[in-house]
C-alpha cells in the first residue's frame, strides 16, 4: 500500500470534483498527513479557467485505485469512483451527495453533509482544525460553491454555502461574487469561444406554420446575464438569416433554466402575430414569457395557432 | 410521513446505541428539530445500570421504519437498523464502524468517524454546536465511551474517546473513572448477581491426568479488579469442593482478556505440580502467568506433563 493519500473527486469531474481535493489535500498536508490531490479524468472549460486564475495546477491525472490509499471527495458511489477501489485502502469520505453503495472493511472518516457544494464542507473543515485557508485555495473553493450552486440560485444551495463562499471571498479578495459567477457560467457554456452565428444554429429549427417559413432557435443559460451583452449582436444576425434565407419570422429563444423564464428575441415584418400568440406587446423585439422552456410545448403551439 | 425524528441505535443494543441515540436526540431538540430517542430491543443489564445511576428515562422501543423519520446512531448496515428501512425517511447517521450498506435516495447528515464509541461523536458534535452538555446526559455518555472503550484499553481507544470522556465526567462530577469503568463491567459481566458457587461452575471441567482428578475452571474478564474482591470467597469455595468431591486439585483460571494473561488459583495438598508446569512458584494460592488466555492450549499441556 502506497504511503501518500490521494484525494480524488467523481469520474467526468467538475470544478468542484477537483477544486475540494486540492483544498482537503491541502488540509490533510496541514495536519501532518502525506497526500496529493487527482483527477478522475480532464477538467472542463471552466475548471481550466478556476484554476489559471488563481494560478493552481491542475492535480495528476488517476483512474486506478489498485494499492492506494484514497479519499473520495464529491460522491460516495462504486460507480463514480476509481478502478479497483476493492483493492485500495479507502481513507475517508467527503461528499454532499445522497448516500452512496461505497462501503469499507475499517472504520474510516466519512463526513456527508446535504450542502449545495463538497467545498463548502472542506471549508467547515478548515475551520474546524483552525487552519486557515491560503489565499489561491480560498479562490477555487469559492469558485467551486458558485459553479455547484449555480451562484446561489440553486434550490441545493444552504446557508452554510453562503456563510462559507462569504468567507472564502474575503480571504481570496473577491468582491463581487456574482460577477465571478456569471463569468464561471460563460466559461461553462463556453459562450465566450462561440461566434453569434455558432450561438444560433446550435439549436435552431425550422417551421412552416400554414405556409410560411418561421424559424425558432432556442439557448439554454442558467442566466440572461451571460449573454446580455451579445443580444445585439443576435439580433443583427438574425436579421440578416431572415433576409438571406426567406423567413417571415424568426423567433429566438433565450432561456433562464434557473429562473424558468424565456426572453424571446423576436425578428418580424409585423409583431401583430406573435402578440396575439402570448398576449404580450413586444419592446425592443423582445418579449419576456414568464414560466415558458420548452419550444415544443410553450412555443410552437401558440404561434401555430397565432399564424393559421 | 412522521414529523418526529426517531433516534436509534442497533438491533440488540449495547450502551453506546441506547445513551448516544438519547444524547443524540436531545442536541436535535436543542438545536430546533423534534425528536425522540428509541430502541430496537431490551437493555442489557450494564445499560439498565446506567440509566439509573443518572436517572435517565429508557427510551420507548421501536423496531418498525415505515412511515417514519429515522437517525441512525452506531450502525450503517441494513441487517442491524429497523425493519423496513426503505419505507422510512433517513435524516441522517452517526456512527464509528466500518461503512455498511444503507443507502439514502436523498443528501443527509452522516457522519462517521473512526474513534472508539459513538457517543465521543455526539460529544463532539454538541462541541461544535457550542451546546452545553446536560449533566444527566453527560454521565451516561461518558458510561457509554468506558464501555465501549473497555476503559480505554481496547485497540480502538483514540485520543478523542479521552478527551470527550474528561470533559463530560467534568460536567457529570464523576472522578475517578477507572472505579465507574469497573462498575460498569461487574453489572455487564452479571457478577454481581452470581453466586461464587455459579462464578465456578460456569465453565468447569474435569480432567484425569495419570489417574488424578483434576478440576479446571475459567472466568474470562475485561479486568481482574472486577473479581478482586471475591477472590477469598472463591477460593474457599475451590477448597470445599475439592474435600467433598475428591479432587486431587483444583485449577481455577481468572483471565484477564485486555491484558492477556491469568490469574491461576491453586487448591492442591501440593504446589510441586502446577511450579514444575510452569515454572513459577505458588503465592497465596495463585500464579500469574502472563500470556495465557487458552485453557486447552496453554494450561491443559503443562499441567498434564507436569502429572505424567
């Protein structure tokens, strides 16, 4: 059995997969244990972007659990775990999800708590040994709660998530929380790399709705804020696919999953149809359809019946 | 769904599972929630002890899940909780065993941690809460870590069993521990309810060693002080039954299982056998043989050669 822990997150990980066992890596360092941090698999656009801004590496990459010692943070299933964990020594468990099939021959450390993030509950840790959390490691802890929680929108999202990530900010120098989260989302949806165009055709269908050609796109943000200051930009797009390809309308969903609300941005010759199909005046062509998500269901069967 | 939260420990219940789910139960009442410790089944008599030391009430038995939300305390595995675990809602699990198999369909509150008792986790839990306490409380917390703990000599011993274990005897006003230990597994060992006579015959047996008779008899305790001051009484009795039922001699074995080793008393006319068996010499009637626990691998041998 290797001597050193390595403190590992779930396969397909997320910021906070990697970010909580860098910082209970860390922790374990702190209280005299031998440990690093590993990665179940390659960090998505926004880990990338959490870790170069606080200039952190990014952890060895592990699958294989065979004569290892390891602490699992972020899940406590068999199926999100390394290869042959039977054959490791399970240290502990740090996790925040539902209760998993994991079990052990020894008594371990298992610390679940129902929080909105695993790193939320590291910082507990960190507080609980009085040990102060570094600046950098502040920063990717903190980034971790604002992803998990999806800047605190989320209805996982606890007090201590808030109390937590409040501290961690201080500590890391960083005021505006949501900023910091609105950016981490852009990274995720990696809106930022796209082009307008790209923005549009990713989901985009059209209809002939009694013999006119409408075309409706829809994208999907955990906030209207990621893409606010693109909606010009969109909106002189589709102007010109209306004029190159022939639609007499095209409609554009943006959708806010957190709030369950749709902005529809609207591309007419006469907004008198889709009016009438959602009872709404359009301004700015844009219309704001409370409770509305789905295309199939909210959307097209209103202007259906608007057009015919 | 019940709106009370059932605190409960393990089928068959020792101390620990009955004092850390009432100690538990009342830090959830403290701090808000509503709860009630239970009990999967009788009190032990070291358990029955306890309660009436400190005057604490038995909690009411439960052993059916359905219906009702349940915290699990020193167990994880479906085989020893409720029946029909499934059908319940689990709030959460304090334990210090190894990881069973419960699974939860939702997060909860689980936390286990690889000290020598339950109650050392619940202790620690009210530390962290910042809640004092209850005197009453405190003294059967702290039977339930001597118990467990055997005194603090079992291997699982930690530092964190010790330290919890000060703290609530502060709290309790009790200071010698050692003697409450004692106490503790005199009730549990039922000796004190035995009759010397009952002490002996419990685990006795005749032997012929070259046409001798020959009486062995064993008691097996966590601590010799438990018998220390029945031992006049015992070897009186040794004494008796050697005159009238016309033994050669009478080996009787107080073995110490924390220790490893036997306090052998010795009713012969002649000690010339037993010092030759193991190279020791007889004083008031009794040898210490350090490392001897087995009657029939490390006694039975000797002491045949030595008659042969």
């Amino acid at each position: 059995m290797e001597d050193v822990i390595y403190v590992v997150g779930h396969k397909n990980p997320d910021t906070d997969s990697i970010c909580s066992a860098i910082a209970l890596s860390g922790l374990l360092n702190s209280l005299g244990l031998k440990s690093k941090p590993a990665r179940q698999g390659e960090p998505n656009s926004e880990t990338k972007f959490v870790l170069e801004k606080f200039e952190v590496d990014l952890p060895e990459l592990v699958t294989e659990a065979s004569g290892k010692r390891v602490f699992l943070v972020d899940h406590s299933e068999i199926s999100q775990t390394l290869d042959n964990i039977d054959k490791a020594e399970i240290f502990g468990i740090v996790d925040h999800h539902k209760i998993g099939d994991i079990t052990t021959p020894n008594p371990v450390y298992f610390i679940a708590l129902p929080y909105g993030c695993t790193s939320t509950i590291v910082a507990l840790l960190y507080q609980y040994f009085g040990i102060e959390v570094p600046e950098r490691i502040a920063g990717i802890m903190l980034c971790a709660i604002l992803s998990d929680t999806v800047i605190f929108r989320s209805v996982t999202t606890t007090e201590k998530d808030r109390e937590m990530a409040e501290k961690l900010a201080k500590i890391a120098g960083i005021n505006d929380l949501e900023s910091l989260g609105i950016q981490l989302f852009k990274e995720k949806s990696g809106i930022t790399e796209k082009s307008t165009r790209e923005i549009i055709v990713s989901d985009f269908k059209d209809f002939d709705f009694s013999g006119k050609k409408v075309g409706i796109g829809q994208v999907e943000l955990v906030s209207l804020s990621l893409i606010e200051d693109r909606k010009d930009e969109i909106l002189r797009e589709l102007r010109k696919m209306k004029d190159e390809e022939g639609y007499t309308a095209i409609y554009f969903m943006l959708t806010d999953i957190m709030k369950e609300g749709t902005e529809l941005l609207v591309v007419s010759d006469s907004n008198e149809v889709v009016e009438k199909a959602f009872g709404k005046k359009v301004q700015n062509s844009s219309i704001y359809l409370e409770g509305v998500m789905s295309r199939k269901k909210q959307v097209v069967p209103p202007l259906e019946k608007a057009y015919s």
